[in-house]
C-alpha cells in the first residue's frame, strides 16, 4: 500500500513544502526512510515506531519505505513525526485512503504518543495558504500560530489517538470533533493586543532627571537612529534603555507578522500565543559569539540581530564585547538585513532594529567628572576598543550625568512614555509623508545624497554649519549625521524646514572624541 | 676654553655607562683631565670607580668611537656645553652641583633675560588648561622666557601658549634631546626647534626616557628659571620634586590656586598654605620674574602696564569680539550671556544647567539650552567637552 501525506520544512527563512510517502511492501522487514535527511528526521523512524505501539498500533513485519519529496534538499527538525506517522497509518489501511489530501500535518512525535510543538509553524502555515491548502493539523501549541494565515482552518492535536480518530470521520464532521481555530491575522492580532494591555509595567516616568539623555531617546525613537549613552555606573544607562520600546509605535500587523515568522522559526514564539505584539527588546550579555549574534548552525537558525528586527538591539557595557562580534554588525546596520554563508547555501534573515548601547565613559566610569582618575592614554584605549565601523553607524550619542540623592527624593516625575510615544507617532507619521513611495522609511535612512532633495539649508542654516563643522571640527561623516538628526528634531517639532535651532542640538548629540 | 680634543673626551666620559656627574668629578681630579681619563687602564679605573663600574667603563670604552659619535651628534646639531665652557648656562653653575654636561638643540635660554618654570599635572582639567594658557600668554608677551618639561598636560600645553603668543620657550627632557617623549608632542617639539627656544638635557643624545631620570631633569627645570609657577597638581605628584629642587636652590614658588573640592588643586593650595605665592595674574609674577631675571637692562624691559586684575580687563575685550561675531547673523548675544552665568571652568552636564536654571527660576527645556550652548561653542565662548558637558573659556 502506498500513501503520501503534506508536510513542510524551512530553510534560513525560506519555507518548503514537503511531500511524505510511505510504502508498504511484502520483504524483509525494516524501516527505512530516504530523502537527504538530517539527523533529528533519521531519528524520527524510531519515535514514530514506538509512539505507533503506545497508542495501541502494531506494525506488521513488511518493508516499510518511506521516502521525503523534493529529495534534493536537506531536511532538519521535528516536524516530520506526525505526518511519517499519519503515512504509515494510511498505508497500513488504518486510515481510510485519501484522508490526509489537503491537509498541512506538522508536529513531534513522544514515545507516548504525545504531539509536542514544533518550530516554525506560522511560516509554513502561510506558504500552505499559498499553495491552495486549506487545513492544518498542528500541535495545540502551535494552533494559534498557524489560524494566523489566512483561511487556514487550524485544528490542534495533542495525542496521536485524537489524530487517528480526526482522520477517520469523514471531512465535513471534522470540524465538530476538533473545532478548528480561524480568524487570520487581524483577528488573532487584536486578540493578542487585548492579553497583552495592561502589562507595560515599564514607563519613562520612572526615571528622576536624565533630562537630556531622555530627550535624546526621544529623537532617537522618532527618527530610528542608533543611539549609543554613555555616563557613570548607576546614572540609568539601562533603565533608559530599557524604556526604549515602550515609546516605539506599537506594532503594526505586517510588522507583526514579520516578527512572530521569525521566532516561530527559531522556536521562541511563546506557546499558545499566536502573534508576538511587543516590540522585541534584546539585550545579549557581552559574552555572547559572533554565531549566536548573527545566527549560526550548518543551516543557520534567527540569530540575536534578526530577533531584535522591527526592535532594539540593546548592547549593555559595549566595549566589552569583542570586537569580532561587533564587527558582525557592520551589514544588518547598513542593509538592515544580515546575510550568513555556510556550506549548504546563502540564507538571509531581515535585521532591521535600531542598535541602543550603554558604556562607560571610561574604565573608572567617571570621566569627564573631576573623581575620574584615568590617564588619558587609558581613557583613548577604553573607547578605541570599540569598532570604528560600527561607531559610525550611531547616529546619536547621549551623556548621562551622575544622579543626585535629591533628585531621586524629589517627588517630581518626568514626562511620560504615553506622551513621549505620541510626539513619535507625530514624527514618524511627517516622515512616511515626506518619504511615501521611495525606498526610505525614516530619517535614518538618508544617505549624503538624498540630504539636498529632503532636507535643504537655507543660507543662514548653511553659514552656521560651515562655521560650526570649522570651530568644533566635524568630519564629513559627522557633518551629515548632524543634519539627519537635525531633520528628525525638526520633524518632532513639526517644523517644514530644517532651522539652525535644529542644527545646533543635532550638534550636541554628535561623537565627541572622548578623552581628546 | 677646551680645546676640541678635551671636549670629546669630556662627551666620551659622559657616555660611560653607570657614570654620573659624582663619578666624573673624581675621575677629573684623579687623572688631571678628561684626556688622560680616558686613557686610563682598567686597573686604574678601578682606583677610582667600583670595582664593577670600572669593569663596564673600560669596556664600553674599548669599543665606543668617541670622535665618531660626536661628530655625528654634531651634525644633528647638537650643541655638548661643559662647566668649562663659557656659554654654559649661568643659571646652572649656581646649582649645587652644576650638571657635568648640557646638550642643547636650538638656542640656549639667555642669562641676562628674565625665566619662569611653568608646570604642573599630566593629567590636567579644563580650569588647568585655561590657567597655564592665561599665564603662558602673559609671559610670553612680557618677554619672559617659560621653561618646562614638554611632558602631557600643563608643560606641553603652556609651552605652546608661549609659542602661539610669539613668546620662546625651553624644554627641558628625561631624555636625550634627540628622543621626542612623549611622542605625542612632535608637533612642539618641532615649533620649538624652528625658532621658539631650545630642546635641552643633561643626558647623552639617544637616552631613552627612563623613570629614575625625570627628577634630575626636574631639577634642571628649576635651575634655568628664576621662578617656579604650579598650575595643577595632586597631592602626591612630580610637580613636588621640581617645587623643593627650587626651594632648594632659593627660588620663589607661585601656585594657582583651585577648589578645596577639586583633588587636581589640592597640590596648589597645600603650596600655599606652606607658603607659596598665590598667583593671582601674570602680571603679579611677571613683574617678580622680570626683576629677577632682567637686572642687566631695567629700562628696556616692557614693563606691563600695572592692570590690578587681568580677569576685570576680560570683559570688555570679549564683548567687543562678541558685538563681531554678531554682525555675522546668528543673534547669540542675547541667549549666550543668560546661559554663560551657569558655566564654569569644570565641566557641568546639561542637567545640571538645566537644574541650576530652574533653581534661580529661569525655565528652560533640554533642546533650548543644548542649541545656545552650541552657539556659545561656536563663538569661542564654551567648550564641549563629550556628550553633554560643557566649560566655559575665556577668549
């Protein structure tokens, strides 16, 4: 008997659909399984045995073969136990001939029979979608995951039994046995709004003082630029940080779905929550490798860059991470996308987040404060230490100033994330305006060309630059990092043109050489 | 005056590894000359050095090619000056002991004119910063010459105050005068050679600056001025050796007073509550140092017209400079003078301002006050010093 079952693997970001066949034939008996497999499928042939035998299945002596179709590409992961398993079953005549068409089958197999979650599912999912399915059989964990494809009727499993039973009834009482989640995105996207209201614990009210370096993450929000703060231990470098998203645009549902893609690719899209609705805010410690920053494996999984996508990538203590590692942002920071080449091909993985840092000003900490007792040598070598590449790529830098025991008794509070978030929008909202049908997005986008056509100096704003880039010595790079941050203060204050006011704060948040 | 034959063996003396001034003045007195010196069997080396030592001389001097390397010093132009000879600095033969030899690139400082040491930390703020340039330019225009170590910070900082007010300088290294320490101050060192002053050092050309030599050069700092002035210093420093050579060799130390908060002054005032000078302008010293140094020719010295205080003359002279750059258009007069009373010669964070601000009930938001402070900046009248501090200059 013969019977071939829908499955489907991805490759980097690319999802594939994968044919499952079993035949059953009169032989020596054996279970083998073909069709360039890795190693977790090779394995896949005894968990299914088993698994076949706890839910009361006894597989006859035959030759059983089973082979995985496109046979030229490598397959990895768990997914493929339910539908190897769903094959035999079919081919053994234990389900009726036919009941697996159409259906997407994807889950891990326990000895016991038990369906676990797999990776992956919200991807695969769509593609299923693409290509004329209509149904799915998933994990209960992963169900909500995969209804956010649209007209995809999901029906979560979570014993082998139940799946035996599902098949069996004919196609229209299905739906009774095992009421299938639907809804698409939108829908599944509200519903995870509304679970998630409420838990924003973390507001910039919070933080006493701080003034300037909160103004800055303000600008750095409304404009996506790299942000990099520097200031003593304990002046809340990280708390402010770690506010960051709570003044980024909530997610929008293609951004949305985007992110939740690849964590269910990497397997961390949190079990029985369909979309992920939170800015991602990652925050590796300094001792994380190049591989697991930039994604890494034969067939490389998400690494921390590309779960940070539409996010923060938060990198505490800076000149502590190698310099290798840092040096591997260099290409999602300018193509806000990171590209990895291994053996078995190129794979691709979006990276576009907004890069905050924290460091000290030097290694004591307290430089330029007069209890600062480094030489300047150590100061230059604390800072050299970082990537000159990727330094470049930030466009703005922020000081925290030691805090004060009355600023933090003083009952005053700053202005809120609510409020903060709110002049974003406004800023972000001139910029998609000002940008509409180009490839750019925001204000950090703006290469040295494009400074003429959408942010122009008057005379006046022309003379102060010239005067400003002679008496502080600006270098090029510099003199047009000022001028895109000086468009995005002028877009937060809802300013056409680009005023010297403007210009003038830009400056204050350029590089200053520290210890010069 | 030596003949060339003597002064040779007088620089292959000095070269002699593990020979100082101490042991050269025995040798001197032991052979009668620097000649017969350095003709001298090991044996009777051994008369005079220890055993050791000796062993080491007589080596070094089998195999080192005196004519040689002093021809090729002077083709370096390198001037060597002995105690013998005449142009040897007056100012030195007064030490006691007078260094055995000096080694010169450039000019040596003159007798007759008037000297001041300036000097201080390595590690300076922008208050030190502000106050060696206000003293250097005070010297340099009243025609007093400003010796110092062309170390990092203060040294290097005055010297090319002097140098930029036309002024001339000497520097006086830990090192052979051929080796630029720190490398950091090329730039100087060059300035220096193309007309400013001299480059000077009691040690052969190609020492490398070793730590053990920095006090004797410190010394020498203190013997070619006629006064000593401290602009920043800790606690414990180097500027100390340099402050009790001078106290040693009788000359007037001046200190720059600071706050008791900040521990760059904390040497400064602890010299003047010892007793030191308090150097309140230039011209309070420049007229000491003029006295001192310039008994020759009274009249002609430009004297500097008595001003009480440089800081009230400050003023006017800034406001003059600042109606120029209003003419250019950028209106800052107004907004830099209310924000220019919240800085000061350490570096304040913008918080700070803005809490200060608030205090004394001017209300202003972040962006405002970042935007004048870059106007002052970009007037000459502030400094960015990283992120968001910021000190005030006077210019």
């Amino acid at each position: 008997m013969f019977s071939t079952v829908l499955s489907g693997t991805i490759i980097g970001m690319e999802c594939r659909l994968v044919d499952v066949e079993v035949d059953l034939s009169s032989g020596l008996p054996c279970f083998v399984m073909v069709g360039k497999l890795g190693a977790e499928v090779k394995e896949s042939g005894e968990r299914v045995r088993i698994a076949l035998k706890n839910t009361g299945i006894t597989i006859p002596p035959m030759h059983i073969s089973i082979n995985l179709s496109p046979a030229d590409f490598r397959k990895e992961g768990t997914g493929f136990d339910l539908a190897i398993a769903v094959g035999v079953l079919a081919a053994l005549g234990r389900l009726p001939a036919g009941c697996g068409k159409d259906v997407l089958v994807l889950g891990e197999l326990g000895l016991n029979g038990e369906i676990r979650q797999t990776k992956g599912v919200l991807p695969l999912a769509a593609c299923a979608v693409r290509a004329g399915i209509r149904r799915c059989l998933v994990p209960v964990q992963n169900t909500k995951e995969a209804a956010a494809a649209k007209e995809m009727k999901a029906a979560g499993v979570s014993h082998l039994g139940q799946v035996l039973e599902y098949l069996r009834l004919p196609e229209e009482k299905r739906d009774f046995f095992i009421p299938p989640e639907t809804g698409g995105s939108e829908g599944l996207f509200q519903e995870s709004l509304e679970k998630e209201k409420g838990e924003e614990g973390l507001d910039f009210a919070d933080i006493r003082g701080q003034e300037s370096v909160k103004r800055a993450a303000l600008i750095a929000a409304a404009g996506f630029h790299h942000m990099l703060i520097t200031g003593p231990p304990g002046a809340g470098k990280t708390m402010i940080a770690r506010r960051l998203p709570t003044i980024f645009p909530p997610l929008t549902l293609e951004e949305s779905l985007e992110v939740s893609s690849i964590y269910s690719i990497a397997g961390k899209l949190p079990g029985g929550k369909g979309l992920i609705t939170r800015r991602p805010f990652l925050s590796p410690h300094h001792t994380v490798t190049p591989a697991a920053l930039s994604g890494g494996g034969r067939i490389p999984g998400p690494g921390i860059v590309s779960l940070s996508h539409r996010g923060i990538l938060f990198l505490d203590e800076l000149p502590e991470f190698k310099r290798q590692t840092l040096d591997l942002l260099r290409q999602p920071l300018e193509d806000k996308e990171i590209q990895i080449a291994r053996t078995s091909g190129c794979f691709t993985y979006p990276a576009d987040m907004m890069l905050a840092a924290a460091m000290n000003p030097c290694p004591c900490g307290y430089y330029p404060d007069a209890r600062c007792r480094c030489t300047p040598y150590e100061i230059h070598s604390y800072v050299s230490h970082i990537s000159g590449p990727v330094l470049d790529r930030i466009d703005i830098r922020a000081e925290a100033s030691p805090i004060e025991v009355s600023q933090l008794q003083s009952g005053k509070k700053g202005c809120s994330s609510r409020f903060m978030r709110e002049q974003v929008m406004e800023a972000r909202q001139r910029q998609a305006e000002r940008y509409a049908g180009t490839s750019l997005r925001f204000n950090s986008d703006l290469k040295p060309g494009d400074m003429e056509r959408y942010c122009p100096l008057g005379e006046r704003e022309k003379g102060m630059m010239e005067k400003i880039f002679r008496t502080m010595h600006l270098s090029a790079r510099a003199y047009h990092r000022v001028i895109r941050v000086a468009r995005t203060i002028a877009d937060l204050e809802g300013s056409l043109k680009v005023e010297t006011k403007h210009l003038k704060e830009a400056v204050c948040y350029r590089a200053v050489e520290m210890g010069g | 005056m030596v003949n060339e034959e003597e002064k040779i063996c007088q620089f292959r003396l000095h070269n002699w590894p593990g020979v100082g001034d101490k042991a050269i003045g025995k040798l001197l007195d032991y052979f009668g000359s620097a000649k017969e010196a350095c003709r001298g069997k090991e044996e009777d080396l051994k008369q005079v050095l220890r055993e050791k030592t000796a062993v080491k001389a007589a080596e070094f001097n089998r195999a080192f090619d005196g004519e040689k390397a002093y021809e090729r010093m002077r083709r370096q132009g390198i001037a060597f000056f002995t105690r013998e000879d005449r142009a040897y600095p007056s100012r030195l033969r007064k030490l006691n002991p007078p260094p055995f030899a000096l080694y010169c690139l450039g000019r040596l400082p003159k007798d007759e004119g008037p000297a001041a040491a300036v000097i201080g930390a390595r590690e300076c703020s922008e208050y030190g910063i502000c106050m060696a340039k206000a003293f250097a330019e005070g010297f340099a225009k009243a025609g007093v010459a400003v010796i110092s170590g062309m170390a990092r910070g203060i040294d290097g900082i005055s010297q090319r105050q002097t140098l930029a007010c036309g002024g001339e300088t000497y520097a006086v290294l830990g090192s052979g005068v051929d080796v630029c320490y720190p490398a950091s101050n090329k730039e100087l060192y060059r300035r220096i050679l193309e007309g400013g002053g001299g480059i000077l050092s009691i040690f052969p050309p190609g020492t490398m600056p070793l730590k053990q030599q920095f006090p004797e050069r410190n010394r020498i700092v203190a013997g070619l001025s006629d006064l000593i002035l401290v602009v920043e210093a800790r606690q414990k420093s180097g500027t100390w050796i340099t402050v009790d050579m001078a106290l040693e060799q009788g000359k007037n130390v001046y200190a720059v007073p600071g706050r008791l908060t900040d521990r760059l002054s904390d040497g400064c005032n602890l010299l003047i509550r010892q007793g030191a000078g308090i150097a309140l302008s230039p011209e309070d010293i420049i007229a000491e140092a003029v006295l001192l140094g310039n008994r020759m020719q009274w009249g002609k010295m430009a004297m500097p017209a008595k001003e009480d205080n440089w800081t009230e003359k400050k003023p006017p002279e800034g406001k003059a400079e600042h109606e120029k750059e209003d003419k250019s258009g950028f209106g800052e007069r107004a907004e830099g003078e209310e924000i220019l009373r919240f800085l000061d010669y350490y570096p304040k964070s913008v918080d700070d301002i803005a809490r200060a601000m608030d205090e004394k009930g001017t209300v202003a938001e972040i962006p405002e006050i970042f935007s004048k402070l870059i106007g002052l900046c970009i007037n000459g009248r502030a400094k960015q010093i990283s992120g968001n501090y910021f000190v005030k200059i006077d210019k």
